[in-house]
C-alpha cells in the first residue's frame, strides 16, 4: 500500500476489516445453521426409529408364533410409512439377527444380506447407530435402531433420510448471509467515507497544507472546523505558522543587517585607497587653483587649468559614485555580466591596497566568458575573496584569477601564495563569525557572505588549501542560474 493517501489507507483497510468480520461471521453462522438442521435431522431419525420399533417387534414376535402370516403385516407396515411424506425416507428395511433383509420397501431387495459397516455396526450395537452417506443426489443420514426386548435381539431396523433439504436450507441462508453482508458493506462504506472525511480529511489536509510550506511560503493556514483536538491541532499548526513567519521576518531583517555591516567593514578596508584616490586629484586642484590665482587674466592659461579642474573632479566624483554604488542595498536584478569587466572593477577598488602590499594581481579571465547574476553580488563576492587573499600575504604575493566554462557550469578560481588555512580550521571558514585576524581586522562575516551568495545561485564553493602554501577558492555556478 505504499504510495496510497492516508484517507485511502483507511477506507480499504476499513472496508477489507469489515469484509473479513461479516465472512467470518457469516462462516460461523452457516456452520451453526449447518449443525442445528442436522441435529434436527437426528432427532427426527431417533423419533422414527423408537416410534417405529415398537410395532415392528410385536409383528415379530407374532410372526413366530404363528398367529400372523410371515411377511404380509410387516411389509404392508413399511411401505405406508415409506409413502409418508414428512419425512425425506430414502429406503427403510428390516433385517433379521444375520443381516438379512425380512421386509424392505423395494421388494428386490428381500433376501440379501446386508455387511456393510453400518449394518455390522448396527447388529453389535445395543442403541441407535447413525452414519451419514452419500447419496444418488444428496447427502444422507443412515440410522440403525436395535430391535430388542431386554437381552433379546429380534433384529435391526435401518432406514435413511435424505439431507435434500437441509442443503437447500443451507443454501438459502447462505444467500441470505451474502445479501446481508453486500448491504452491510455498502453501509459500511458510506459510514467509512462520512467518518473518513470528519476525521482523515483533517489531517490529509493539514499534511498538504504542511507540505506546501517553505522559507519562502508561510502564508498558509489550515481551514478550522469545530472544537475537538484536530480543532485545535490546526489551531496550533496555524499559530506555529505565525510564530515561524515572523522569526523568518526577524532573521531576513537581521541577515540584511550583516550583510549591509560587511559591507561597510569591506568599506572600510577600502578607505585607505579610496583616500588615495581622491588625494591625488585633491592635490592637483589646489595647485590648479593656486596657479590660476596667479595668473588668471591669460585666457589660454585659465581654459587649461580649468580642464585639469574639472579632469580632477570627474575622478573624485567617479571614485565616490563607485563606492557610494557599492554600499547601496542591492534590489537583486540579475543581467548578463561580462566576468573579465567585473574581476577589473573589483581590482580598481583594491589597487591602492595591492601595490602597498606588494602583491600581484593576475586577471585571467577570458573576455567571452559571461554570468548572469546580480553585478552587486559578483562584486561583492570577489571583494571579500581578494580582501581574504590580502590578509592572507602579509609580506606580499601573487594573487590570481582564474574563468572558464566547462559541463557543469561557469567556474571562477582564486587563488593566493599566502600563509594558508590550517586544516582545523578548514571546516569553519564559511561559519558567520569565525576568523583568526586579530580583533579589530575582520569581522568574520565575509567568507560567510560569499558562501550566502554562493549558494543562492544555486553554485558551490570549496577551499583547497595548506599551511603555508596559499589558497585557493573555486566557485561553480550553473548555466541557469536561479535568483
């Protein structure tokens, strides 16, 4: 029955139940129905046969004395009581200390010996003897009754009765036990399919209901009827449903949180380059405007330091719109971004920090090879990893980036020749929080952010890396990406 509904489960489990009771009580009724007629039927034949005995011992006894003719009132005897209709007699004879026939209802049968083993039976016994048989049609009940006054033995009345209709009987109430069991069932069924739907309906429904829910679907509520315990069941299920929308609610507001604080620690790590790039341009105005001051009426040489002005704003207006872009909340639109551009747009915010550190930068990154995916999130994404590589090369290094496009996706590698990750620490670098900078220079949430953006996209991210030898970060992500 795998596979079935509950409510499905229940009906025919139920209905097989109910099947199974009304044959087993069917069966029994019919055995004792069975018992009962022929126990009627034996009773019937021990009638006969003391009322029978009687007469037929005092027509003996006058047979040898003489005072009647042999045979004549005896076989007269038998057959109007073999003509009689009350009772289904198949034959009925008398049979003498030997087993000889003195008297049968078919006249053909006088003068045989009867040694069947009912006969040898019956002529040893000293009470009715009954033995049912076979017969033409039907069963039947074979009776041997001792004809005897005290020690004497005058022979052995035999007769049978047929069982024609104590068949027909059984038949009749085994029909009946079918006819009462079909109109049971049916009842049953509908009695089954109303309880089925006050009580299994519930729970199906509050299955469904369950099974329909997800992180992003929890406005869902289960229909309430009445008072009893699945009433209140749903009552929970639907409170629980509240609780847990609003604690979802609470953890997006607080996810959102540390992702816009990481943000402005990434932020802030950036200041010193940042800094520089607006110093410079600063420095180059206050000349500009200095030199103009001195000699401001030549016309040629104020239309020049005024392009350099401007020149120096644009930079600086350039160099805060980029940063100002980056801390912004992200709205997730995805488009198709071209990789190359955006590993380079990620390096111009790091420059200042990489040559101060002596550390390379290699972009490796073929120009065709495209993502689709929120430019925030790249951004952000490969910010933490070249920060991470940063911290990781204290003493200068090379830093690379690596694209591709293979079977299972778009591939980004990058990698570093810095102190690497000891192996303890392997399996909690992804964990918000966890960081071995010293306190003050991280806030544990990077790695864990880009796990976050990672993952929804639906990509994968693991971690080569030893003790000294550097590490190396690959990002997988399918070609459709799911936002």
């Amino acid at each position: 029955m795998k596979g079935l509904r509950l409510q499905s489960k229940f009906i025919l489990i139920t209905t097989l139940a109910i099947i199974l009771l009304m044959c087993i009580i069917g069966y029994a009724a019919v055995e004792r129905e069975k018992s009962i007629l022929y126990a009627e039927v034996e009773r019937l034949g021990h009638l006969l046969g003391e009322t029978l005995a009687i007469p037929i011992i005092n027509d003996l006894i006058y047979e040898r004395l003489g005072l009647v003719e042999e045979g004549g009132l005896l076989d007269n005897y038998i057959l109007e009581i073999f003509k009689r209709r009350d009772v289904d007699l198949l034959y009925i004879a008398i049979l003498d200390e030997e087993g000889r026939v003195v008297s049968h209802n078919d006249i053909t049968e006088y003068g045989k010996t009867y040694a069947d083993p009912l006969t040898v039976r019956s002529l040893k016994a000293n009470q009715t003897v009954i033995q049912q048989f076979s017969g033409p049609k039907h069963a039947a009940l074979d009776f041997g009754v001792p004809l005897s006054i005290g020690k004497k033995r005058w022979g052995t009345l035999k007769f049978g009765i047929s069982l024609e209709k104590v068949e027909h009987e059984i038949i009749d109430t085994v029909k009946k036990i079918i006819m009462l069991t079909m109109f049971l069932i049916g009842a049953g069924f509908v009695l089954i399919l109303l309880l089925s739907r006050r009580f299994i309906s519930p729970i199906t429904h509050l299955a469904n209901t369950m099974e329909k829910t997800g992180v992003d679907y929890l406005d869902v509520k289960v229909d309430i009827k009445g008072h009893d315990e699945l009433a209140v069941l749903g009552e929970r299920f639907n409170s629980m449903m509240e609780r847990i929308r609003q604690a979802n609610e609470e953890l997006k507001k607080t996810h959102e949180k540390l992702v816009q604080s990481e943000k402005l620690a990434s932020i802030g790590i950036l200041a010193s380059g940042v800094a520089h790039e607006i110093n410079n341009p600063l420095g180059g105005l206050f000349n500009c405007l200095t030199m103009l001051k001195q000699n401001s009426d030549n016309p040629e040489f104020r239309r020049k330091y005024l392009g350099l002005i401007n020149e120096g704003l644009d930079r600086i207006e350039n160099t805060v719109s980029k940063l100002l872009w980056m801390s912004r909340k992200s709205d997730h639109v995805p488009v198709e971004a071209n990789m190359q551009t955006m590993v380079e747009s990620v390096h111009s915010f790091l420059e200042y920090r990489l040559n101060n550190g002596k550390i390379e930068f290699r972009n490796k990154t073929p120009e065709d090879l495209f993502i689709t995916m929120d430019m925030h999130d790249i951004q952000q994404m490969l910010l933490n990893l070249f920060i991470n590589a940063i911290h990781a090369m204290p003493e200068g290094g090379l830093l690379t980036v690596k694209g591709w496009r293979d079977d299972a996706g778009v591939k980004i590698e990058v990698e570093d020749n810095g102190c690497g990750i000891a192996q303890e620490h392997i399996g909690k670098i992804f964990d918000p929080f966890f960081t071995t900078k010293p306190t003050g220079e991280g806030t544990g949430l990077g790695l864990w952010l880009t796990y976050e953006i990672v993952r929804n996209y639906n990509g994968d991210i693991s971690v080569k890396s030893a003790k000294g030898k550097g590490s190396t970060f690959t990002l997988c992500f399918p070609e459709k990406q799911v936002v």
